[in-house]
C-alpha cells in the first residue's frame, strides 16, 4: 500500500504512523514487519524509530501472521442459496467472517470449511471463499466462492458494481420520502476504528434511501448501496444526522439489543454457474423484527415499496 504524510502526522515515528493507519494490527506486529524491509520512505528502506515529514511517500507491504489459517469448525449456517459456483448464507449479527484482530475461530469461514470442504483461494489461506464481507454486527446476505473462476467473476460484479445491494436499517430521527446521499469516505482521524464521511475527502460513496415507516423517533429505510465502502452506511446515515440505531460507534444511542439495526436483506448477482441473473433475500431476523415492534407510535408508509417481514 502506498501512504503519504499529511501535515498533522509529521514527528512521527515510522512505526506509530503506521499503527494509526493500521490499528487492526499491534504495534509490535507492525515493527516487526518494518524491520523485515517491508517499508520505505521516498524509495529507501526505513526503521521503525524514522521521524517523518509532511509530504513523505510511504510504501508498506502488510506481512504474513504466523499460524494464522481457516480450520473447519462445526458451526451451524442457514444456507439460502448454492450452485456449483457459489454459495449464499444468512449471516448472523454477532458472527465474524473471516479471522483477524484477535478473532481466531468461530466465523463464517471456519463455518463454511467444515460443510464444504473446499472453497476458492483467491482470498489466500484466512479468507478461503471470500469474495466480500458484512461487518461482526450486520446480519443478512453473504455470498462465497466454491471456486476461484467464480471468485473472480462475481469478484468483477462488485467492483464493477452490477450487484444490487438492499439493505434495512432503523435510524433515528424522522425522514420522509426518499434521498440520495453522496458524500466520500475515510478513516476517521480522530478515531482510526471508524470511517467519516464529514471531511469532504476520501472514496467516492453514494447511497440512496428509502423510507418504509415512520416511529417515534426513529424511522425504518430500505437501502441501496450504490458503492461498497467500509462502514458505509453507517458513516453516510451519521453524516446526515440520522445514526443507525444502537450504533455508539457512530454517534447513536445504547440499544437493549446488543447490536445496531442494520440488516443486509437482498442480493442480486448473475450466477458464474447458471449465467443467470439470480435474487437472494434474507428476511429480517426475529430480533430485529421484535426491535422494530416494540417502538412506540408506529406509522406505516403510505405506499411502501415492498413488504419486508
């Protein structure tokens, strides 16, 4: 990856830019790959104590974690959808993808390795069959590759953004009708855990709501997703004043939930298997429908475009 130093991080320590860059991986970690010669400054190879300057070009490959690798784990999935191609699950809220910061088990992957066995290698030894990924707390449509011709095909779909992505999400406040949200989005300077869309810099973002019902105090959207960036709902629904219910991360109140309202409901890709253009829901899961109940006051939406239960 390539990073240049902005004007607020010069008198840092090569080793602790990094890590406010990459706070998933610890300090020593970072170091440790800083003097293996995985980074330079301006073209030559550094140590980790290396004082930066604003403007200095930074190159720095990310190393391999030793022992760090999938094993099958028998964990129960909900299976939507599969073809030779590709499988499709219902993940839920609380359960991670892949392993990584500190997670070791328990996730889709080691879930998906003990059902089937093999999985594409596009995503290297921790991500078999990974083409993309929901955050720990999203529920909803997950799509994996059994092989990695389709890997890469339905890989093209999402970058090329011919998938279709609908999400459900419970935000608070009160919004009517529709809008469109074009804001890019960044890591958070203030907290590199989180993304912003507040700076007016970083990657293009567009998201596109739709409101469902109205409550007091909160109100029910379906989303389009028109790009995939990280936390991008979450970054683009805090910007405009609305946070995703339950999410603090981004400025919404605690929820008795133990998760934040957000919900990947459908999918629509062309099959690698089939060529055919296929549509997979996942329903909104009983706790977020019990969420959703439990609100005061509920309004429905005059016309609403679908009905989501």
């Amino acid at each position: 990856m390539q990073l240049t130093v902005e004007e607020g991080d010069k008198g840092k320590r090569l080793d602790a830019f990094l890590h406010d860059q990459l706070p998933k991986y610890s300090r020593s970690r970072l170091q440790s790959w800083v003097k293996e010669g995985k980074a330079s400054v301006n073209g030559k190879v550094e140590k980790p104590s290396r004082t930066l300057r604003s403007g200095d070009a930074i190159e720095f490959a990310i190393g391999v974690i030793p022992g760090l690798s999938a094993v099958p784990e028998e964990i129960p999935l909900e299976i939507l959808y599969e073809d030779p191609s590709v499988i499709v699950i219902n993940k839920p809220a609380g359960m991670v993808v892949h392993a990584g910061a500190g997670v070791h088990s328990g996730t889709v992957v080691n879930a998906l390795l003990h059902r089937y066995k093999h999985l594409s290698s596009v995503g290297g030894d921790v991500r078999p069959g990974i083409v993309h990924r929901l955050d720990r707390f999203t529920s909803g449509v997950l799509i994996a590759a059994r092989h990695d011709e389709a890997h890469r095909d339905v890989a093209v779909q999402f970058s090329s953004r011919k998938v279709t992505k609908i999400y459900l999400t419970l935000v608070e406040g009160r919004l009517t009708g529709s809008g469109r949200i074009i804001k890019p989005i960044t890591r958070d300077p203030a907290n590199r855990m989180r993304m912003t869309a507040r700076l007016d810099r970083g990657r293009t973002a567009l998201t596109d709501w739709e409101v469902l019902e109205n409550f007091d105090g909160y109100t029910f959207l379906r989303i389009h997703l028109g790009t995939g960036r990280t936390h991008q709902i979450r970054a683009h629904m805090a910007a405009l004043g609305h946070p995703v219910a339950g999410d603090m991360m981004y400025g919404g109140a605690r929820s008795p939930w133990a998760r934040y309202f957000l919900h990947a409901h459908r999918l629509t890709f062309r099959s690698p298997a089939t060529g055919e253009t296929t549509t997979i829901e996942a329903p909104l899961p009983h706790a977020l429908l019990e969420w959703k109940q439990s609100l005061p006051r509920p309004g429905l939406h005059p016309n609403p475009p679908e009905q989501v239960e």
